[in-house]
C-alpha cells in the first residue's frame, strides 16, 4: 500500500530547499522501497498567483488525501501589501488549522560540528537538545471575536481573543508527556498564571495530565521568566509545553541558540500521527535563487516525517547520518560557514547528502 | 517645595534592597538639599497579610498624594495558594492601572565590569545599551472580556482579550520616539501584524507617529524574529517598542543578555512624568533575610527616579557613578560573582555605594 506525501513548496527559499529534500526522499524510498508518491501542491505566495488564495480548494483537498505534507516556506515582500486576510501566512495558518494539527515539535539541536556558530558561550549550549512543544490550532492564533472596529468615542481599537478549552489544552499535554517519556522524563509547562486565566485553566490541565505520567518531572514557569532561563542556562530543559503564541517566540528563540538555524526541522501532528514537515526558517526573500540557501533542515524534516508520520526510524537514522558526516568533512552553505570550512551552494549541499546516503 | 516620595517595599526581598536604596536616598537628598520626603507603604504579600488585599486603599491614596513611587518587589510562595485575583502580583497591576502608567522603560545595559556575566560570547554583548519600552496598562493584561467559562459541550475554556485603542498605540508611541531622539534615533517596533489583528492597528499607529519624528529611523519586527534577533546580535537595537505582553518576555530576554539582572532598574510612567521605579528582578523568596541579594538594581532605580520625574540629572549621574565605582573595586554580591572579586552581603553593598557618594 502506497503512501502519498504532498510537496508544497511555497515561497522565497521553499523551492529550493524543497527540491533538495525531495532528492533525499526519492533517493530512500527507492533504495528502501519505501512506497512513498510524491504529489506537489500550491501554498502561500505561490497559490495567491495562480488562485488568488494562500490556500486554495485543490491544495486541501490533496492535503487530505496524502499521509503526510513537506512544506518548504511562505511568504515575502510581493505579497506584504496584500489586505492580511489574502497575505501567505495565512495559507500557512489555514493548512494547520484544517488539518487539525495542532502539535507541534520544535527541537532545538546544538550539532556539535556547529557549535561556535552559536552567539552563546560554549559551556552554555554545547550538547543542547531540546523540544518545544507548541500548540498550533488555538489560542490567540485563532480565537474570535477578532479585528479592528471603531469605538464610540470614534477611535478603533484593534483585538483579538486568546482562549484553550480543556480538551485543546488537555491533547496538547498528552503529545508533551509523551515525547518527554521518550527523552529525559523532564517536561516545564510555560504559561502567564499570574495574569491571564486562560493560562490559569492551562497549568490546572496540565497537573491534572501529569497524573497519568508519574515518572515525569513537571515543572511550571512563567513566559518572561521562560525567556530568561532559555538564554541563561538552557540546558536546564528537556521539554517544554506552552500554547501558540509563547511557543512561537520560545521556539525561536531556543532555535537561535544554537546559532544555526538553518539546521532545524518541525513536526505538527494531528491526532492521528498525520503530519506537516517544514524547517522552522523562513522564505528568505533576500537570497532567493541565489543558490545560497541551507537545505539542511528541510532535509532533516524529511527525516523526521520518516520518523514520526511512517516509523521508519532507520531510514531516518540514515540520513541524519548522512547530514552529520557532511558536516564532518566541513562542508557548510554561508549561514553555517566557520573558518576552514568549504563553501557550497543549495544545490551542492544537497548533493553531498545524497552522496553519503 | 517638598516633593514626596511614597516607598513600598513589598515582599521576599523588597524590603532589604529598598532599606540601601531608601539610605541613597536619604543620603543625596541631605547632600543636594533635594527637598525630598518619604511615606511608607504597603503592597503586594504584605499589603495581604495586613489588609487582605494587594493594593489597599489606603497605599492608592498615598500614591495618588506622591511625586513618585519607588517599590521593592511582590510575591512568594506564601501567597501563591491565593485565588489569582487577590495575589501579591494584582497589587503591581493595580498600582500600574490605577496611577496611569502606562510608560513602561526598560533598559538592558551591560557593565563593562561584568561582562563576564554574559552566556553570551563578549564580542556579541560588550557595549550593549538597549532600551525596551513597554506598553504597560493595556493589551492583554488588561483586556475585558476575561475568566474561565463553561462551554456548552460543558467542558470549561479560559479566554482573555487583546486590544489596543488608537490613543492608547500613540501615546506610548510617542514616549518610545522621545526615548529614541534622545538616544540614537533607531526605534524597532515589535508586533505580530501578521497574525494579530490588534497589532495591524499598532503597526499603522506606529507608523503615523512616525511622521512626527522624521529623524528617527523606524523598523518593524515580528515578536518571533525580535526573540531570535535579542539572542543572535542584539546590538543592532537602540530602543524597542511593544506591547504589554510581548514586553514583559522581551525585556526579561533582554535583561538576561546582560547575565546581570540584578543590575538593572525601570521605570513606569504616566502621562506627565510621574512615575514609579523599582528593579527589574522579582522578590527571590529563596534568598530573602540572609543579606545575600543584590540592592544594586533599586539603587539605580532611585537614580532614573531623579532624573525622569525630579529632573535631577546631575545627582542620578552621582548615583551612577558611585555604583560603577564600587564595581571597579571588585565588590560584589553572590549574584555577580566573578573570580577574584570580594562577595560582599546586601548591605555591605548599600554602605561601599554610600561610602562612594
Ligand atoms: C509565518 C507565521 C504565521 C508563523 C507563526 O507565527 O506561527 C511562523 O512564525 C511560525 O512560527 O511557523
Ligand atoms: C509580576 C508580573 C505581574 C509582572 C508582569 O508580568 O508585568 C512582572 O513579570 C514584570 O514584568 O514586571
């Protein structure tokens, strides 16, 4: 039985990068006969040309059909003016809130290969690993009564509504608990308890998870707290669990500490295991068909799309290997350059994973 | 003309650190003849314990008489079982809310003398002085409606609201401008503008302020990418302006680039320049009434108070110049330890900072 994973490229940087993945992942479905087809979509900029739409009709439609989505990026400056109910991020937005998935996996990897790349000192981050557990279909992301209306004294006043209903929060700390049982046991729940009650009810569900997973060590920390510690001793994490929008500033702020963000892949689950693959950097606009962008972590997203949506752990294994020697032989696109290394472009590097593979 | 000055100092350590600022104080004001008179106070724990509220009464009264507020700290796990509503930390929001002060400034400086401190390598922090200022009696912190409620599927949801009025978006708009023509003329504004529609309007605010101030270079940045950019090279800001909520995390973040936190004061002020100071590190329950925590931080905060709200340039300068002479000395608390320094205690560090002045 075959399994379908739709392609969307995106924008910027995405077809790129995306065609490099690709290359890996035709390469060890066929050494591995693996079953995987490929199918490609539209998605944010790209789809708005030909559509009008960040995400159109055809591209959900295949997106339910498929087993598994590789998503490369969306976004830039040709759409910024764009009225922002039409602007690509919300494609983006749309793909995850329809397709239910609201896990999010956020790792932030130190590779030791990398490690000066980083603006931390060395004893600080060497051999960081962690994950953040983002909630990805609620929150402030998608709560209504939203927009910007005018109040009676003439002004507007622009708003948005932040809400987590027990079962949001209670499936998102489940995902956590889980992923901390197959790490360090140790899971932090970030919220603001002590000024908003939507975070009040989130650390309620989360004790009252943690009763299911005795051997976990949980513990709570406020955001701007959260913040500091990430910056101060990072290596204190294991997990970490917090809604949409803290998990989306803590995420990229655990993902520049390693200073290679290039390097980082992401997972967003739904209830199922289905799930969409992406690297957690942007479109890049700036260095677009340029030849200079990193494919590294869209790579590894294909690794980890083998991992978690199809359990082929050592396919998987294999092609974080191969990622790893290139890095051994010094091979570095621009944003991971350090001294001595050889310079490649998109294209190059993409080549010498495939070579180890 | 006497002015006065109301002093809370809360709870965990507030006390101790506000007794050698409060001995700054009194010292400068006897010194310059200042005409400067102090009233005690109570607030947050303490105002509970005596009170059963975190903001009585009878402190707002004095307050609302005062020229300018100088608070120590609020909360610790003594109160911590409380119903959010009457916790130590709704006596800081209350006093913020009611007294108006809505400008929130938050600077991130590193000492020369500590640079050390710092997780991050010297090349990227040495020299930093940035300057957050943060919206602080609106957005989400203060959003109606808010709470926890029964759903009809009779499970429960917590929800609170985001907005952010015109007025409210310029006024803080303005201070930040201000801030900025009086540093170097860089502001970078912080939002979500792609996601939030109540920071659409913030960045359109924003952006017509600016016209008023055609000297200041203004950027926009997504509170995702300013996270990651505080972390990879934060010397590329001069002052930041932001929201409630994206503050708190991104001047926590900030503040901790430094490795210095108990160095580092704020100021919250009102339209006219009243204002309130206090450090920006909490009440560290587990050091407090052991002479272990570092007054250094409340001290400087008496300093931005003569110089924001009294106008007392020169004697703020004096304050300052004390502390970085004691720093030169190598005295230092456990906080800022480094090697070959001398660990002096809470008010050993109050007396070398009078001893300088
Ligand atoms: C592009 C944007 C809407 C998105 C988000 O905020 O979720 C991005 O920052 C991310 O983290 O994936
Ligand atoms: C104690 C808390 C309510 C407060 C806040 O979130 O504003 C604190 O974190 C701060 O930044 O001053």
């Amino acid at each position: 039985m075959s399994k379908q994973i739709l392609v969307l490229p995106g924008d910027g940087i995405g077809p790129e990068i995306i065609k490099e993945a690709v290359a890996v992942l035709v390469a060890v479905n066929k050494k591995h006969n693996l079953g995987l087809e490929l199918v490609d979509g539209l998605i944010g900029g790209a789809a708005i040309d030909q559509h009008g739409v960040p995400y159109p009709d055809e591209t959900h439609a295949k997106a339910m059909n498929a087993d598994a989505v590789l998503l490369g990026a969306v976004g830039g400056p040709k759409w910024d003016a764009l009225d922002t109910a039409i602007r690509p991020e919300k494609g983006l937005l749309a793909i995850r809130s329809k397709l239910k998935l609201f896990g999010n996996l956020r790792p932030a990897i130190l590779y030791p290969q990398l490690a000066s790349a980083s603006s931390l000192k060395a004893d600080i981050v060497s051999g960081l690993d962690l994950l953040i557990v983002r909630e990805l279909t609620g929150g402030i992301y998608f709560g209504e009564p939203r927009g910007i209306r005018t109040l009676e004294n003439g002004e507007r006043e622009g708003y948005n509504t932040y809400k987590y209903s027990e079962s949001e929060i209670r499936r998102i700390a489940v995902v956590a608990f889980e992923a901390a049982m197959k790490r360090n046991k140790k899971l932090c729940s970030v919220d603001k308890a002590n000024v908003l009650e939507a975070t009040v009810l989130w650390r309620e569900i989360v004790e009252e998870v943690a009763k299911d997973y005795p051997e976990v060590e949980l513990s709570h920390m406020y955001v701007d707290n959260a913040a500091m510690q990430l910056v101060r001793a990072p290596k204190q994490f294991d997990v970490m669990v917090t809604g949409n929008m803290f998990g989306d500033i803590l995420s990229d702020c655990a993902a520049m500490l390693t200073g290679s963000i290039g390097m980082l892949p992401s997972a967003s689950l739904d209830q199922n295991g289905k799930g969409m693959y992406e690297p957690i950097h942007g479109s890049a606009p700036d260095i677009m068909n340029q030849n200079k962008a990193n494919p590294l972590a869209t790579i590894l997203s294909v690794s980890m799309m083998l991992r978690y949506s199809f359990g082929f752990a050592e396919v998987a294994d294999e092609i974080e290997l191969a990622v790893s020697k290139v890095l051994d032989k010094n091979i570095r696109t621009l944003d991971i350059q350090s001294e001595g290394c050889t310079i490649v472009g998109t294209k190059e590097m993409g080549a010498a994973v495939l070579a180890e593979l």
